[in-house]
C-alpha cells in the first residue's frame, strides 16, 4: 500500500486554505527523488481571495502605531531565531541544500528582518521650519499597500525574506507566490508571523503558477512587485509590472566571473573557487560559475602554467568533496554538498557540458555519470570542471545553475575584464590578487553590481543592498538595506502655514515662491 502524499495549499487570512482548483504540481525531496507533496496551484478564485484578504489586512496594519508594528517585528526575530532549526529541515527537504548551508540561508534573511527592526529610525520624515516666511514644510512616508513578492527555488527564505520584512516593517501587507519546487518554507513562515502577532491578511502565501503570477501582475489592488528568478521570467515581470502601473523590481540570472591574478595564492584561490563553484550545487545566483585565470609562467615547478597549477588544485579538492543527502550521510556527519532540485533541471545542466563537450573544451572532472549509494533515484549531478571552454559556446554565455565550474585563461587583466563586461548578466564577481592597485582598477572599470576582492560570494549585508546590473535585474531599486524602504513606501511633503491674522498677504495670483 503506498502512503497518501500530503497536500500543500495557500496561507490566507490567518489560516492554512486548501486550494480546490483541481490543479496540482508534485514537490519532491531531490535527495530521494521521493514525491513527498502535492502542491495546489491558485485558480483565480483563490487569488482574488487573497488579494481581498491582504486589502483588508493592510486596512488594519497599515494604522497601528510603529510601537505596536515594532513589538510584531521584534517577537518575530526572536521566534525565528529560536527555532530556526525547524525551517532549515523543511528547506533541506524540498530543496535539498545541505542544512548548514540552509541556516546559512536563514541567517542572512534574519539579518533584514534585523535592518527592518530599525525602522523607526529609517521611517523618520524631514521638516523645514521657516521654508518661507511663516512656512513650514515636512515630508513623510507612507506604505503603499498590498505588495507581492514572487520568489525562485534556490532560496525559499531568504529570497522573501529580502523583501518581506521591509515591506511589513513600513505598514504594507505581502503576498508571497513561492516557487512550486519548495513552498512550505513560506507557509512555515506566515504561521510564525502569526503567532509574533501580526493580524491576520498581513502576510499571505498564495500557491501557484504562472497564472497565480499573472493574477498578482494584473490585481489593481496589488501596488508593487518584487520578483527574483531566471532572467526572462524577470524581464516579462518587469514589463507587464510596469504596464499595469505598478512599482516593480525585477533580479534576474547571472553568469558570475572570478578573475585570478597571477599574484594570488593559489591553494586560497582553488579553496574559493571550490565553496563558491559547488555549495548549494551550484544554484545561487551569486555562484561562481567561471575562474578567469590570466596565464603567468608556473613557480611550482609543474608543467604548464599558473592556470594548469590551479586546475590541478582544483581537481584535487573536487576529489574530496562529499555529496549526499543534505540531511545527513548515512555515516553520520553532512556532505559538502547535495542534488540538485529536479529531474528535469539535472538533465539541463547535462545538456550544458555536452555542449561544452561538442564545442571543444576539455572536461576535467565529469559529473554526468554521478550517483551517491542509496539513493539513486535522486537528483545528484557531480561536481563538474570544464577547462578552455570557448567563449562562443552556449555552456560558457548562458547561466548553468549546477555544480559546473568552467576555467577560461586569458593573458591580461584587461582581456579578463573586457571578458566580463561584455556578458550580459551583471550580478556578481570576485577578483582573487595581492595587488590593491589592480582591485581598485577592478572595482572601478568593472560592470558588475556587486564585486569581492578576495571574498568570492560577495552577498552585501542586510544595511547595504543586493542587487546586480544589466541583466540581473530590471528597474533601479535593489533588495534590502536602507533605501528598500523607499520601494515600499510613497512620499507625501505638506507645505503648512498657520495664518496670522495680523499678516494676512490678501490675495495672489502668481506662483507660490519663497520669500
Ligand atoms: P524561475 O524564473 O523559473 O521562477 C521564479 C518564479 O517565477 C517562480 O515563483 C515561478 O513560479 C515563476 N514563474 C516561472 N515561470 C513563469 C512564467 N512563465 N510566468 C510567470 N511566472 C513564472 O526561476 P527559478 O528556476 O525558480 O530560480 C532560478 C533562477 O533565479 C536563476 O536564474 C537564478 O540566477 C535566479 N536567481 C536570481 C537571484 C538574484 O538575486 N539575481 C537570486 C536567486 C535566484
């Protein structure tokens, strides 16, 4: 007899809401390729009840005092913080990430739950005393309602967590749409939000697919939308966002470049090249997926040059890398790294180092074949090094999202970062070198939103922002930090005169100046 999956509906109203729209989409354990539950996907029904629910949520919110908005905020941190343990192992679950690696992931959400804690401070207006004779000016802002944040697979708390706390810290309401691969994270989420003491319709998990986006793009009643995934998806968000009249902000793919001087230490380099290549599979859109090495001659005494000595590195730790179930290895301990999210998506990475294969680069350590013992049916890839990939290949211009690590030699710094700037994705990059001089020509000629000088996932804290160039995200604003509360907010600045009987001007055609 085989046991009955469970099903995943939406988070409405303060509770759990089974959706009846008769359609579903399998979520998996990618470490056992195991069904473990079968997500409903929002009919419009469904969405035009959470929007009315997040309307009537904001009603409330939106006009409590920051004091009582502040207690909400803080006991939520707490909670998070203390049982965090529970969110790691549903994310591990559903993503398969290994569970240090999904705290990690939690503990970098926290951290904007922490920046929006201080929003009191953030929030303040501006005031102008005297702007014109007998006039005051102050400015404010105010939230902008109901705000919807759609989320991909590969951070299923931190992704909405760049968002969400900044938004409910300044008054709106949320609707977040997670990722079909890995939705009980959110659910798990707006349950804590409720037992911190947020009213009910402030934070809602709305299921689905595309049409549970279109419905979000296309409500009036939904003001903002912050979206993050692949860079197609991201641009048809953008636009449609747009069109309907909304504020929108839209983080897309990435193709991230590490460029290795020939004066760096090569054993700190292959060790970076090696967390930031392989963690999480590969599927971080802050992953290194390409080592820049410029060529020098070799000191070690090997054959070939630096970049031979680096592969050789590289190859050696790829060696000792352990891959297995994120949960934990049935020796006892956890793995350097897990499988990736789906059957489908294992199959497309595949097909890239088959390309690369066709296209004539050498593939030094192959992960095609990789299975790990007892667990076979799930979604492992190993971990993959692809040497003189050309750049004309599809393997090297398109975004891989696996445990692929390809190695492109170049003769200059300058070819090196001509290389990068001429890609079309413009998320992150790491420069890996001694020299001070030449990071700081990197830092500046580079055309890249966020950048390491020997720090190779260069994911800003939670008081800066994230976000990338060019094809990493469309619009101007980036998640978190300070500024993201402008996002979330609309200004309103009153010109105040309190009239002296006594000075009374009469009356004025012209143009109000000050005076
Ligand atoms: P995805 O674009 O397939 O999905 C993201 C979201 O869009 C999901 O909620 C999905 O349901 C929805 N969606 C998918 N197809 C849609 C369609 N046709 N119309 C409307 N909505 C649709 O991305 P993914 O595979 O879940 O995540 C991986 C991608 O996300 C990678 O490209 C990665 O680089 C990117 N990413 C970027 C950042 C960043 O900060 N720039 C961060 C994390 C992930």
């Amino acid at each position: 007899m085989t046991a009955e999956i469970p099903t995943i509906g939406h988070w409405i109203d303060g509770a759990g809401v089974e959706s009846g729209s008769g359609k579903s989409s399998p979520v998996f354990n990618p470490a056992t390729g195991e069904q473990v539950a079968s997500l409903g996907l929002a009919d419009q029904a469904e969405i035009d009840r959470a929007v009315a629910s997040a309307q009537a949520g904001f009603q409330v919110w939106s006009k409590l005092s920051i004091a009582k908005r502040l207690s909400v905020l803080f006991n939520f941190r707490e909670l998070l913080n203390a049982r965090k343990g529970e969110l790691a192992e549903i994310v591990t679950r559903e993503h398969g990430k290994v569970l240090s690696d999904a705290l990690g992931e939690i503990a970098r959400g926290q951290e904007v739950v922490e920046l929006a804690c201080g929003f009191p401070s953030l929030l303040k207006g501006d005031f102008s005393q005297n702007a014109s004779t007998g006039v005051d000016v102050h400015s404010f802002r105010q939230p902008l309602g109901v705000v919807g944040i759609i989320s991909p697979f590969n951070f299923p708390v931190m992704v909405p967590a760049w968002f969400f706390p900044v938004a409910i810290a300044a008054g709106n309401s949320v609707i977040v749409k997670p990722s079909e691969k890995d939705p009980s994270a959110s659910l798990w989420i707006a349950k804590l939000w409720q037992e911190a003491g947020l009213p009910d319709g402030v934070f809602t998990v709305l299921n689905g697919d595309k049409l549970a986006v279109d419905g979000l793009l296309n409500a009036p009643e939904v003001q903002s939308i912050s979206f993050v995934g692949s860079t197609p998806i991201a641009q048809y968000i953008y636009e449609t966002a747009a069109k309907n009249g909304k504020r929108v902000q839209a983080l897309g793919g990435a193709k991230n470049h590490m460029l290795v001087l020939p004066d760096a230490d090569l054993d700190l380099v292959a060790d970076n090249a090696i967390n930031a290549g392989y963690g999480a599979a590969g599927e971080r859109c802050m992953a290194v997926s390409v080592v820049l090495a410029v060529e020098a001659p070799r000191t070690d005494g090997g054959q070939g040059t630096s970049a031979d000595a680096l592969i050789e590195k590289i190859t050696e730790r790829i060696g000792n890398l352990k891959v297995g179930n994120g949960a934990g290895l049935p020796a006892g301990g956890e793995p350097d790294m897990g499988p990736l999210i789906s059957a489908q998506h294992k199959e497309k990475v595949s097909g890239f180092v088959d390309v690369a294969e066709a296209d004539g680069a050498k593939i030094v350590v192959d992960g095609r074949t990789f299975a790990v013992e007892g667990h076979e049916d799930g979604f492992f890839f190993g971990p993959t090094l692809i040497d003189a990939i050309p750049t004309t290949s599809k393997a090297y211009t398109e975004e891989i999202f696996g445990p692929v690590l390809e190695v492109v030699r170049v003769s200059s710094f300058q070819e090196g970062v001509d290389l990068i700037n001429s890609g079309r994705f413009g998320n992150g990059t790491a420069i890996f070198t001694n020299d001070g001089g030449a990071a700081r020509r990197f830092t500046d000629e580079i055309q890249v939103g966020m950048i390491g000088i020997n720090v190779p996932i260069p994911v800003p804290v939670g008081y800066h922002s994230f976000g990338g160039w060019k094809q990493s995200l469309f619009g101007d604003s980036k998640a978190y930090g300070a500024k993201s509360f402008d996002f979330f907010t609309r200004e309103k600045a009153v010109t105040t005169r309190w009239v002296d009987p006594a000075k009374h001007g009469g009356i004025n055609l012209g143009f109000p100046i000050t005076d």
